[in-house]
C-alpha cells in the first residue's frame, strides 16, 4: 500500500484507466452477471447438513461460512521480499545494541543483505522451517530444528560475514522469525479499530467506486424480468442520490454514461467496507488480498447492516428477506473486487519505485568501488 492515505484511491487518468480494464476484464463481468442471477428463486439443498435454501446465493453463504473448514484458517508463506525484511530488523537491532563487541557490529552495520533467490537450498531451509512454526505455533520444536541447520552453516547463509558476525545473525534471525509470525497472529486475533477518516479526495474516490458498483449491478439485473430482480433494483436505486449532489464532484466530471451519485447510507456501507479493506491490505509484504475474509468481516458487521436497513428501507419496494440479504453480499463482494483492482496497481507502482531506488543505490556503490580501486591503483 502507498505511504500516504491519499495514495488509496486513484483518480483522473489513471482511475479512468482503471475502470476501463473492469469494464473489459470478463471475469469480473462475469462476476457481476452470477451475483445477479443469484436472486433467483429456487431450491437448494445442502448436501452435509440437508438445510434448504431459497436461492443461490443463500446457499453459497451458506457454505462458505459452516462447511468451509479453512475459512478463517490464515496462511503464510515466506517469500525473499519477508526474509528481506526480517534479516534487515536482525541487522538493525544487533547494530543497535552495545551489549554485542564493537567489532562485530561495525561488521554487521555495513552488512547488506542480499534478497535470496526464491529456488535456492538455503531459502527452502528457512521457508520450511517458517512455515512449519507458523502452523504449529511449537517454539521449542522451532528452535530445535533451526539451530540443527542455519546456525552452523552460517557462512553459507550469509555469506560475506566471518564466522562469529554471521553465527550472531542467524540466532537474531531465529528471534525476528518467531517475533513476526507472533505479529502476525496477533493481528489476526486482536484488529485494529476500522474507524478511519478519509480526506476529501480520498472521499471522491469512495463515491465513485460505490457509484460504479451500484450501476453494474443494476445493468445487470435489469437484464432478467423476474420479481426478484425488480425488487433488487429497487434496493439498488434506494442508493441512487437523485439530487444534491453537488458535493460529488469527481463523479460528476468523469461520469461515465450514467455513473450514479449515491445517498449517504451508501456511502455509508462503503466506507465501512473500504475500512475493513484497510485492515486486511495494510500488512507489509502483501502478497494476495484476502477477499473472503474481508467480504466476513464486512457482512458481520452491525453498522454496516443498520446502513443497508435504512438504505433497503428507501426502496420504492419491500423486497423479500433472501432477496435483501443476497444484494447486501453483491455489494459488498463486487466493491472488494474493484477495490483490489487498485490495490494491485498501487503495490505494483511502489514496487517499481523501490526498484528503481535500488538499481541507483547499487549503481552509485559501484561508482564508488570503482573510484577507490582506481586511487588504489594510482597510489
């Protein structure tokens, strides 16, 4: 994620850019086109615990959230970028400790450490050593198993360090190992408020998203001449700001072809949900977004649902139960998709950034080098 909140959203070109590539990406229309089809009525009956469902969308619920042994299950895998950073925090805690010989770390302050090759032996070494603790949470085990292996053959791990900085490192390591994935459970079990503010452009941002996805997902539903589909765009116009909407002012300059303005309890629903994104997006080293767990977290959430009552309450119709319910989760589902769509583009222009950076910063030690080997060889 950017630094910066500002750099959440995206806007002029490159939000234009953004949601041509949604309008063209057939998955994603795909998508919008089954969550439509999805209140539908019909009968379904579970297969593990034989409880019937009037549509399918209540039914998909259904599984996901009582049959879905790994659904709140959290994986993580070591990548080069995760070790990257945990020998860099090693690094910097053994330089900033006076209780370690001056020596070693002189030594280790100049140390840089090299992101490994993702095939090579001594990453798996450490990848399965990662993994295996962050599953069994066994320390002991850990410790036991990581000292048989990296410690001995630290030389090899870190090469460029003598024996004793390199031994130092890889016992820092084993720490910073167990530290992060700790970090990371925690996070899991204790999340941060999803109370958050948003600055004004962050603000337009939320309602030209929460527009585009009120707008699909009606063109979609309008497609079918069903009673349930007459009572989800009911829902969905509920969303729809007729007038005043003169404080949506990125909507109204790059309006596409009828991009809705909505009401505040639309807007309300999708800063909730644009929070929970937050939450789940803001780990370092992202690797994928974690849509289930967010789309959870976001239907769970009782003031998101008191915003979609009062919003479902607007309807020119009463639209039955399972109806309601299975808009509420489109809405929600579809906001996340086109929220990672962004995401992915603001994780991959850092990453460019940063690359950039380092292909400077080695260019300028290669300068460097080259100049004192040249006064070497003039000396």
């Amino acid at each position: 994620m950017a630094d910066a909140g500002d750099d959440l959203f995206l806007f002029g070109d490159d939000f234009e850019a953004i949601l041509d590539l949604l309008d063209e990406d057939e998955a994603l229309q795909e998508q919008f086109s089954t969550v439509a089809s999805e209140v539908e009525s019909t009968e379904i009956v579970c297969s593990d615990c034989g409880k019937k469902y009037k549509s399918r969308g209540g039914y998909q619920r259904h599984r996901a959230t009582k049959h879905n042994a790994d659904q709140n299950a959290h994986h993580l895998t070591l990548t080069p970028s995760i070790l990257a950073e945990i020998v860099n925090n090693a690094l910097k805690n053994i330089s900033e400790r006076e209780v370690f010989a001056a020596d070693l770390r002189n030594e280790l302050k100049q140390y840089e450490y090299e992101e490994p090759g993702g095939e090579t032996q001594e990453f798996t070494v450490i990848k399965k050593l990662f993994e295996d603790y962050f599953k069994t949470g066994n320390a002991e085990k850990f410790y036991g198993n990581y000292y048989a292996q990296v410690p001995l053959k630290s030389t090899i791990f870190f090469k460029g360090l003598s024996r004793n900085a390199a031994t130092l490192l890889a016992t820092k390591v084993a720490d910073f190992i167990l530290s992060f994935c700790k970090g990371i459970k925690s996070s899991d079990k204790n999340p941060p408020s999803v109370h958050t503010m948003l600055s004004e452009k962050e603000q337009a941002g939320l309602q030209y998203v929460g527009g585009y996805v009120l707008h699909n997902l009606h063109k979609k539903y309008a497609r079918k001449n069903t009673t349930e589909s007459q009572q989800a765009m009911a829902i969905l116009r509920a969303g729809k700001l007729e007038h005043g909407y003169e404080n949506q002012k990125l909507v109204s300059s790059l309006n596409r072809g009828g991009l809705w303005n909505i009401t505040k309890y639309a807007q309300s629903i999708f800063l909730k949900t644009e929070c929970h994104f937050r939450q789940l997006t803001s780990v370092n080293s992202l690797q994928k977004v974690d849509i289930a767990g967010i789309v959870h977290n976001t239907i769970t959430d009782s003031a998101i649902l008191s915003s979609y009552q009062c919003m479902v309450s607007d309807a020119e119709l009463i639209p039955n139960v399972e109806v309601s319910n299975n808009v509420f989760h489109a809405i929600v589902c579809l906001y996340i998709r086109v929220r990672s769509f962004s995401c992915a583009k603001d994780i991959i222009q850092r990453y460019k950034i940063n690359a950039k950076q380092s292909k400077g910063k080695a260019l300028r030690k290669e300068i460097t080098r080259s100049h004192e080997q040249e006064t070497v060889r003039q000396d």
